[in-house]
C-alpha cells in the first residue's frame, strides 16, 4: 500500500454486508482504508453500489471505511438512499453512472448488419434465480427454468433464434445446462437455443452484437447490450437493476422475477417489438450522456481524462 499513490474501488458491488457478513467485504475494505490512510495514499470510492446491509457491524464497518475515503460517488441514488438509512452522511457525495458506460468504443465492435442474419436473434440471459437449498427454492427454481423454457418455446414459434447469454459464469453456467434439460425433456433437443461459452468480455460483446434485444437478469449484461443500442427487457430480482432502467427512461421494460408469468413477459417482448425503433433512437442518446458523465467524473478525480483502453 505504501507504494501505491492511490486505493481504488472502482464500482463493483462489495459495498454490503449481505451474503457474507460483516468480517466479509466490509471488514476487508475497513482494513485497505486504514493501511491506506496510515499509509498517507489517497482513497478513492468511484460509482460503487451500496447495499444491503444486515448487521449492525457491517454497516460501522462501511461507515468508517466510507469516512475515510477522499472521494465517493455512487452509481445510483438508490445506493445514496440506503448508505444515508444506515446514517451515514452522504450530502457531499455525488452520483455517476456505472464505470462499464465508459468502455472503450474500440472493445464494443462494429454490429453485423441485418442482411447476415437467417432470423432475428433474442439475447436471453440467466441467473442462478431461486437456487435450491431446501425443498421450497427447488419450487421455485423449477417454476423458474419453466417460466424461461416457455419463453424460449414462444420465441422460437415466432420466428425468433434464441442465444443463452451468460452474465457470471460461476454461478449462471449451471442455470444454462439445467434449463437445457428441461427444453430436451419437452422433445425441442432439435431447436435448442444458440449456447456458447463466454470466456471473456469480448466474446460476450460478440454474442450480444449478434443480437436484436436481449432479455436478462444480470446488470452488466443489460449494461453492455444498451451500450451497443439494443432494445431491453429486465427481469429484475435487484433494487440495481429497477435504477438502471428506471434512471434511463426504461421502467416500462423492467419485469420483477418474483410473480413473472409467460404471458406478462411476452406481451412486454410484443411491445418491445412495436417500439423497437424508439427505443434504439432514446438509448442512443441517453448512452453517450453516461459516457460524458463519466468523462467528468475521471475529469475531477484525476485532473484528466484517461486514455482509451487499447
């Protein structure tokens, strides 16, 4: 740390006590901002999402850790909301978009042109949603995968091709070969969706190009598909989530998993596709709008934009 002029924490979601206590991420952050500030390097929170928080310890370990920090921005109000429920003063902090709407427009490709294509393609991204740990979350993971087998069967019978998008490979590919299954079980093993693995950033940027909107769970498969000015459906189990599209103008396109039924879905899928053209013309010009935001936001910390990544 010594060595470092600066520690950065750049967005992610380990502003939280939830899923791993407060000697998890909010212990380990305490402890970096300490050596840091005893270390006399500058500490720096930048469009973090925060919560939620469960433990009394956990919200006195973020509260410090947040206290020592030379500059923070959120990446959502939301987050402001709840760091100021667990009382902590967050007047002076500002709110920025996610760091991924400041990707290099070298990563994000040229699109394939529609000419290329036999069908239209649906994004469909998945989640380990309702994972099975006792005999009640295997009820609801198997509605789960149902609820998307049926989508994809509706999909494919309206001329759509389906490619399976995966957001976290550790935890989303399980969720992939589970739902595989069930379409194989149905009898539909000879229209199964397009299913590749997603090694790497680029390889993902490749699958969602490939595609004309995408339908997922998982943010920054949300993030990067509006990024290249696909139209979206969110099927929200997360407040971040419900701020992406909702900060964006796209509330409408953001489905809550919990209660999700097949005929809720594809009607929202028909409405999409009615005002597809709409939609591509506001996420065209509400993405650059992030892009600046985030231009301004290194602008302050650094005293300059950076480069572009090569």
């Amino acid at each position: 740390m010594a060595r470092s002029d600066v520690f950065l924490v750049p967005g992610t979601g380990i502003v939280t006590d939830k899923g791993c206590g407060p000697l998890g991420y909010p212990y380990e952050m305490f402890k970096f901002t300490v050596l840091a500030r005893l270390c006399g390097v500058r500490v720096v929170f930048l469009s973090v999402g925060a919560g939620p928080f469960e433990h009394r310890l956990g919200c006195w370990f973020v509260r410090r850790s947040l206290g020592l920090a030379h500059y923070r921005s959120y990446r959502d109000a939301d987050s402001k909301r709840r760091l100021q429920a667990i009382g902590f003063n967050t007047g002076r902090d500002a709110v920025y978009p996610d760091l991924v709407f400041g990707l290099s427009r070298k990563h994000l490709g040229t699109q394939p042109t529609t000419t290329q294509r036999r069908s239209r393609i649906v994004g469909l991204g998945l989640k380990d949603y309702a994972t099975p740990i006792d005999e009640a979350d295997t009820k609801n993971y198997r509605a789960y995968l149902d609820l998307m087998a049926d989508f994809v069967v509706w999909l494919q019978a309206h001329g759509h091709a389906v490619r399976l998008v995966i957001g976290d490979a550790q935890y989303d590919t399980r969720v992939r070969e589970d739902l595989i299954a069930v379409l194989k079980d149905r009898g539909g093993a000879s229209a199964l969706p397009l299913s590749d693995p997603v090694p790497t950033v680029e390889e993902l940027l490749r699958q969602l190009r490939e595609t004309d909107a995408v339908v997922s769970p998982r943010f920054h498969n949300l993030v990067l598909a509006l990024m290249l000015n696909k139209p979206v459906i969110a099927l929200s189990d997360l407040p971040k989530v419900d701020a992406l599209l909702g900060d964006l103008g796209l509330g409408a396109y953001c489905l809550s998993l919990e209660g999700l039924s097949v005929e809720g879905l594809t009607a929202r899928f028909v409405q999409l596709q009615t005002e597809a053209d709409s939609l591509k013309s506001h996420i065209g010009e509400q993405v650059p709008k992030y892009r600046r935001l985030l231009e301004e936001q290194y602008s302050t910390v650094f005293g300059t934009s950076p480069a572009p990544a090569p």
